[in-house]
C-alpha cells in the first residue's frame, strides 16, 4: 500500500517492502518502510531515488499529522524482534523531519529540543 503525502511542503511518497521482496541492489538494505521523494503528489516517481525510512523491525509505516502543532509522525507495525521472530503491535508516535534532504525519523529528545 502507498501512502502520498505533502509533508512540510515536500511531496512523498511511503511504501513498505522487505529485503526478501525488494530488487536485487536493495536486499542488503532490509528496509521496512521505505521514502520516495516526488516532484508532485502525482509524480514523476523515481523509484531508484527510495530509501529506507526503517529497517525491517518496523514495517507498514504510515504518516499522520497532529492537529495542535502540525508535526508530522511516523506510526508502524513491529515486525521483527532481536531474534528474527514476529513481534507485532503498532509502535508509539515517531517524530519524522526533513534533514539534509532526506525524510527521517527524529529522535524524540532532539525533537523537544527543536
């Protein structure tokens, strides 16, 4: 599933795929969640441009917008634990920000900070 979103005036689009189903060049990257800038909600999309936005503990990531103040957080499904097993359950609100051009998760002592 795709999520497309404008966040902090930067179109993306959010999609999740594990390393097992990604293309050869990105198995490596175990990737959950995955970023895919856009020039618009409605494209051109260039795929090779994804990158992780989690590894493979969190997966089916989904980004929501708090009414009060307008930032934007990260909400996912855990997926694997240490070990490899299935964990589940869906992960506290994670702060998500722009940096160096990139969509990232902000760690929520930076974010109070900010």
């Amino acid at each position: 599933m795709l999520q497309a979103e404008v966040v902090d005036g930067r179109p993306v689009v959010i999609f999740s795929c594990l390393g097992a189903h990604a293309m050869p060049s990105r198995r490596e990257s175990r990737g959950g969640t995955w970023v895919l800038p856009a020039e618009s909600l409605l494209g051109p999309y260039d795929v090779d441009a994804a990158y992780p936005l989690t590894d493979d503990s969190l997966y089916v990531g989904r980004l929501l917008r708090r009414r009060d103040d307008g930032q934007w957080l990260l909400f996912a499904f855990r997926n694997a634990g240490e070990d490899g097993g299935f964990v589940g359950g869906i992960t506290d609100p994670m702060p998500v920000a722009w940096q160096g051009g990139r969509l990232v998760r902000v760690d929520a002592a930076r974010a109070a900070i900010a």
